[in-house]
C-alpha cells in the first residue's frame, strides 16, 4: 500500500483498551461507562464531591451500586409473590 500514510493514532484506543488503561490501576480490569448530564446536574455533582471530598466518579459507583441493590431487592420481593 505505498502512498497511504498511516495514521500515527491508529490502533492508540486498541493498545489503551488492551493494556487497562495504562497508568491508572485503579481501572484495571473495569469497564467504562459514560453518561451525558445537562449542565445543572453536573454542577451540583461536582460541588457534591467537593463537600464530601471525593470525586464523581465515585459518587457514581455509589448511585449505581445503590441503583442496583434496590432493584435486587425489588426483584427478590416480587419473585416471593
């Protein structure tokens, strides 16, 4: 394939993803998840972190985790119904 210049990013995502995000061991062996928030949210979710000195992304382990252990139980309660 002469005369097609590769693409110096090629495969970058590909390594990073394969790696475990490189540098950062508390995301080995996770996955990603984003989500798009309007603004006010975001905002009260930063200032959250910072009254409760931590970070967003773990005020969003927390909801989720909350998340689904409410629907665990809600599903443990209809299926002894």
């Amino acid at each position: 394939m002469a005369g097609k210049s590769k693409n110096p990013l090629s495969g970058v995502f590909d390594r990073a993803s394969a790696a475990g995000a490189p540098g950062r061991p508390e995301r080995s062996g996770k996955k990603g998840v984003v989500i798009y928030l309007d603004p006010d949210m975001h905002r009260e979710l930063k200032m959250a972190a910072v009254r409760e000195d931590t970070t967003l992304q773990q005020l969003g382990v927390e909801a989720l985790a909350a998340l689904l252990e409410e629907r665990r139980q809600m599903a443990a309660l209809q299926e002894d119904t």
